[in-house]
C-alpha cells in the first residue's frame, strides 16, 4: 500500500515559566492508506501534541511547532498557508476527541455542526447536507436520525455522543481519522461498540486511523501497527503482534505486566511500573526512562540510544535490548 502520511523528525516545543518541555521530540512514522496504528503511552508522554501537530492544532503561545516534515498525500502540511490547512483539517484529516461533550457546541443542534462542515467542505445546499448527514448517523448506529438532527447534544447518551462525532469526522469522507483516546470517557461495554464501529468503518470505506491511547487491550485487538511513546520520543515501534508478544523494551514491557490478563492466574498480582514520568523540562542526555528500568546500565546515564531494527518492521531504542529479548522469549 502507498503512504498516505510521513512524519520525519517531528519536534513540539511548549514555552512555560518553569522551561522549555519536549512534548514532541524528533518522531518519524508513517500510516499507509487502510491503516490503523496506534500510539500508546502513559498521561503526558506526547501522544495527543504528537496528533494536533499533525492538523497545526498547538496554541502558539505557549506552543510552536520547530522542527521536522508532515507529509500528507505528497505536500508538507507545515508548509501551507492557515487558509490551506483549514481546508483539509475536515476534509482530508479528521478528529475524533476525546471528551464528546465539550467538543460538541451545546447550543448548536446536531443537524447543524453536521451540516456545517459538509457544506463549507464539499460546497452543496442545505438539503442535501441534511440527507447526507442522516445517512451517516444510520451508518453509525443511530435511529431515527432525521429526528435525532434536531436534538441538542445534551439529549445524547455518552456513546451517543461520541457516534455523533464519528459521522461528524466520516461525512466528508476524509482519508485520515485522527482519534484521540475515542473511549476513555465511556464504559468497557460502549467502548467496545464505538471501537467495533470504528475499525468496521475503516475498513468498509478504506479510511487510515491513528488511534490514541493507553489501552494496550485496544492495540491488540485494533491496531496494524503500534507506535510506543516515552518523554517525547518514540522508544518502540512495530505491528501489533510484535510489540505484544515480542516486545524489546523495558518500557513496552512494564505497560504490558500492568494490564490485566484473561489468561493469567486469577491471584496473579499485576506489576506496575515503579517511578513517575520525568520532568520534560529537565531531560539530559541519558535514556530518560532509566530511572524507572531495571535493565539499567551505566550507557544508559549519558547516552540516548538510538532506534535500531531487532526485526522486519520492528525498531527499539535501548542498549540492553538483546538481554531483555532472550530473558522473555
């Protein structure tokens, strides 16, 4: 499949009284057409600056994109003028947030923030923007959706809600769906469905999804490939049965020992990864998560390694990854 995005060496900066913080520190991927992948880490490792970025979304101040290349369908998107990147954020790339509700204007009625973007986007009249905008709610799963164009966001469930903003980001059929942790607002049950919904979609209409989480139960079962992020950077990268069952760093690893198993013992004690996240205003040259590895070395204090290959498609960034290999085969 060809390359519908190519991000190479990707740096955020957010300027604060405390210092500058790395959200994003010179990451390269790519998502070809048809693709899912996934970037996983914990709370504050970058993931959601990482996809703003990609739509020039950062508030400057404090933020400011300062480095790198954004691909898209053979243009660099932080080359363009405001005027030209509004017309693909929507268009071309759509986001799904993650909080429904506050993405969702409460006083605006469903019918209209559907319509709008169709309208400005494909430039056709009212009336078929509303038969398009039904068609797309039945396509997500909700009844009697002219009436439904009516309400007001209040009237909708949770997962409701976050259908709506599903047939909001699919109705100018757009090549690339950002979805920035679509589910965490809902529960186990809702999140299935709206996963369900989202990867069916994908496939029927041949959109490429980025989907952001901290889920490793969403990779598994979702995801084509998987990005792992860290302090900013990305420390592991592969498909998704390699970074679950052949993961090469202690990371990758720890998140994976803290996520319940239907195929563990039912006593068994979860591991959690011991530490806090560093502060991303202090990071040295040293591997930033050292001090929470128990595969630390002295390399590691002065020296970042660099992503080396430990197979087809599978990259990792530590020094003591053959170790960590062959203790976990």
């Amino acid at each position: 499949m060809a390359k519908l995005l190519e991000i190479q060496d990707l740096q955020t900066l957010f300027y604060t009284s405390a210092g500058t913080v790395k959200a994003v520190d010179e990451i390269s991927y790519d998502v070809e057409e048809g693709e899912t992948v996934a970037i996983v880490g914990e709370s504050g490792c970058g993931k959601s600056v990482s996809a703003l970025s990609i739509l020039r979304l950062i508030a400057n101040p404090p933020g400011e994109i300062t480095g790198g290349k954004i691909n898209f369908m053979g243009q660099d998107l932080l080359q363009l003028s405001d005027r030209e990147i509004r017309e693909i954020r929507g268009r071309d790339i759509s986001m799904i947030f993650q909080e429904p509700m506050t993405s969702l204007n409460p006083v605006l009625t469903i019918g209209v923030q559907l319509t709008e973007a169709m309208e400005f986007h494909l430039g056709i009249d009212t009336e078929e923007a509303v038969n398009r905008a039904v068609k797309w709610l039945e396509m997500v799963g909700i009844s009697e959706p002219r009436r439904r164009l009516k309400q007001y966001p209040h009237h909708f469930s949770g997962g409701m809600r976050q259908r709506v903003m599903i047939a909001m980001a699919l109705c100018c059929e757009p090549k690339l769906i950002i979805a920035d942790e679509p589910t965490t607002a809902l529960d186990v049950t809702i999140q299935a469905q709206i996963l369900e919904l989202m990867k069916d979609l994908s496939s029927r209409l041949g959109v490429a999804l980025i989907v952001i989480t901290h889920n490793l139960g969403v990779v598994a079962r979702y995801a084509d490939r998987v990005n792992v992020m860290y302090a900013g950077k990305i420390i592991e990268s592969g498909t998704a049965h390699d970074i679950y069952h052949k993961p090469s760093h202690p990371y990758t690893l720890g998140l994976l020992h803290s996520v319940p198993r239907l195929d563990q013992p039912r006593k068994e004690r979860l591991k959690p990864i011991d530490g806090q996240p560093p502060d991303l205003t202090k990071l040295d040259n040293g591997c930033s998560f050292r001090p929470r590895c128990s595969f630390l070395i002295d390399k590691c204090e002065n020296h970042y390694p660099a992503l080396e290959q430990v197979a087809s498609g599978h990259i990792t960034a530590c020094w003591e990854r053959e170790k960590l290999i062959q203790e976990h085969r």
